[in-house]
C-alpha cells in the first residue's frame, strides 16, 4: 500500500480539512485526531452531519462525485494519510481486498448518516443528545480515541452538540442538564463520562443487539472478509490482538459490549 500512500498532513485544531465544493486531487484517512463533518446555508446556519474519528475516510465523496458536498473541519490536531485519488481505480482492480476495506468504512458512513437522520427527524431532545452520547462513546472506544470505555476527550463546544442535533444552544444546555442531574453523564473540563451506560441506552432508543444480527447476516452471505469490520458490527468478533485494517489506521478493541 506504501506506492498509493502520498504522505502525512497535520492540520491544527479550528482549521477546515476540506472545504464544502472544494475539488480536491487528494483524499485521505485519519490516522489521530477528530473532526467534524458539516453543511453550511448561506446565512451561516450550519448542520453537523456527521464526526470523524481515527480510521474514517475523508474525501471520498469528492473522488468519486467530483466536489465536496460538505466541508470538513479538525476539531483537534489532526494527522491525515494522504492518497491521490486518481489512484483509486488502481486500488479497486489491483487489491480487491482493500477495496473492500475502503467500500465497508463508506457504507458504515452511510448507516451513521441515516441515524443522524431518524434523530433529527424523530427523537425528542434528550432522545437526540443520548443518542449522539452514545454514538459518540462507541466510536471513541472503537477508533483508539477514549479514555477508557465510559470516558473519552470532548472537544465539541455546546454550539456543536446543538449544530449536530438541530437545537438551539439553550435546549442543548438544558438537556444535557437534565441528564446530567440524573446521573446518567458528565460533561465538564473536555471530557464526557458515560456514569450509568444502561440508562443512557434506554434514553437514546440505541438498538441493542443490532450487532449480532447483522454480524450473522454476514456470515450467512459468505462476504469475504480479509479484515474484521469495524463499528458496532464487529465489537463482539474482535481477536485476541490488533490487525491493521486498511492503510493501517483502523485500531481495534478486544472487548465485548
């Protein structure tokens, strides 16, 4: 993979990775750091779709459709590997099994993304905020990112957390309030501390064992798999020690949720 790989680029936290329209020859994954993914009106009202933690793909979607249809900004320091894009279709006919990998990390985008939906479109306020907790906690966990499993770096503002669920600020702060009042998290001094796992679940309508289903559907389709997939997927499949997924940047977790 070292012929496809271009090199390393550092951005600093506030700087914008990609810029929503941009066409960029160049797409990339995140070796450490986290970002966010976001959409801008005109007016500057901006919904976060979606947050980038070690591991995700960035610009596909310009390699592929021509520009960025959302912008791409670090929310901490941030190390990227750089590849050309128009190597892509060398990677697809030469190493299937990477292209594999690369098709897996775009379709679990696509499943966040739909979720981020259904919360916008469906859950209430404390629904929506526990929802994003959790989400938010399981990739830390899962990218390398946490602290440990119930704690991980906050570097989102209350602006962010408002911006990825379609509240105002001041609900944001009120709901997070609420559970934090009722000891289900805490949020304070950069870090969110998951204290009651279980009633956060329940708060958030998480689909709960999710994970071995569709795991099993896999199995029964006989996919191949030259890597074990990352996300909820795959958390009660990890083995015993790490392996590198694609490009060496997913790390994994030998845990059972």
């Amino acid at each position: 993979m070292d012929r496809f790989k271009m090199g390393e680029l550092q951005v600093e936290a506030g700087s914008p990775v990609m810029l929503e329209g941009s066409n960029s020859p160049h797409f990339h994954t995140v070796l450490s750091g986290v970002g966010v993914r976001e959409k801008s009106l005109p007016d500057g009202r901006r919904q976060i779709v979606n947050f980038a933690f070690p591991g995700d793909l960035i610009g596909l979607q310009a390699g592929l459709l021509g520009e960025m249809k959302h912008g791409v900004e670090a929310a901490t320091d941030m190390v990227l590997c750089v590849f050309s894009r128009e190597k892509l279709w060398d990677l697809f006919r030469k190493h299937p099994e990477r292209a594999f990998d690369v098709t897996w990390l775009a379709a679990t985008e696509t499943r966040s993304l739909a979720e981020s939906l259904l919360s916008v479109g469906r859950r209430s306020a404390r629904e929506q905020i526990a929802h994003l907790f959790h989400y938010m906690m399981r990739r830390a966990v899962e990218s390398g990112f946490a602290i440990d499993d119930d704690r991980m770096r906050f570097p989102f503002t209350q602006q962010d957390v408002a911006d990825a669920v379609g509240l105002s600020v001041v609900h944001t702060n009120k709901t997070i309030q609420s559970l934090r009042k009722a000891g289900v998290v805490k949020l304070a001094d950069g870090e969110l501390a998951i204290l009651n796992p279980e009633a956060l679940q329940v708060a958030a309508i998480a689909q709960a064992g999710r994970a071995g289903t569709v795991g099993r559907q896999l199995e029964r389709a006989q996919v191949p798999q030259p890597f074990t997939p990352v996300g909820e997927l795959s958390v009660q499949h990890l083995p015993a020690q790490p392996t590198p997924l694609p490009f060496g940047i997913v790390r994994k977790l030998n845990r059972q949720r």
